[in-house]
C-alpha cells in the first residue's frame, strides 16, 4: 500500500525538481526582463498543480477503497466471532446433555448400533 504513495509522491518530486533546476538553468542563461512576463511560467504551474491534484484524487480514491475493505473485513470478522460463540454454546449444551444420559442407556444405544451396523 505505502509503495504506491511512495512512487506517487517520488514522481510529483522529481518532476518538481526537474522544473526547477531547468527553471535556475534558465534564469543563469537569460536576462531579467525576460522574466518579467513568460506564458509559458504559468502553463508549468497549472501543469504542474494539475498533475499534483490528480495524484491526490489517486490517493484519496485508494485511501477510500482501502477504508471500505477495512470496513467490510470488520463486519466479516465480527459475524465469525459470532456464529463461533454460537458453535461453542451449542457444544456446551450438547456436553451438558451427554452427561445428563445415564449410563447403562448410552451402553445400550452403543450395542444397537453394533448390531445395526455389522
């Protein structure tokens, strides 16, 4: 899950850093009043923040998803526990039950089905 934040972010920084060291490289080559009015400026940026808000929209679509398995994984866990709490109450009632037998009759039982199945 991290990876993908990771590489969303290590792309938006290095497209960020590759903007500015040209941007640096540039104000070194031309002269001032070059800068005072540039279209393109403007472009990079929209460019730029457009990209960024995308990545965003990414990560927020996956932290959602991510929330509704979360979600979905806790209501499956809690309806185990659940039908595990009625499994174990059915199984004491059934050893409750067992014990109540006398014996001589669960002996009894034990020689029918032997004739029964032999």
């Amino acid at each position: 899950m991290t990876w993908i934040i990771e590489w969303c972010f290590f792309r938006l920084l290095t497209n960020f850093l590759r903007h500015q060291r040209l941007a640096v490289k540039i104000t070194k080559i031309m002269p001032v009043p070059f800068f005072v009015y540039h279209p393109g400026e403007a472009d990079v940026n929209d460019d730029l923040k457009e990209e960024l808000e995308d990545v965003i929209d990414g990560l927020n679509d996956y932290l959602r998803k991510v929330q509704e398995q979360q979600a979905q994984q806790q209501r499956q866990a809690e309806a185990l526990q659940k039908e595990r709490d009625e499994l174990i109450q059915r199984l004491q009632e059934a050893e409750a039950e067992k014990q109540q037998v006398p014996v001589e009759e669960i002996e009894a039982i034990q020689k029918v089905l032997c004739l029964i199945w032999r």
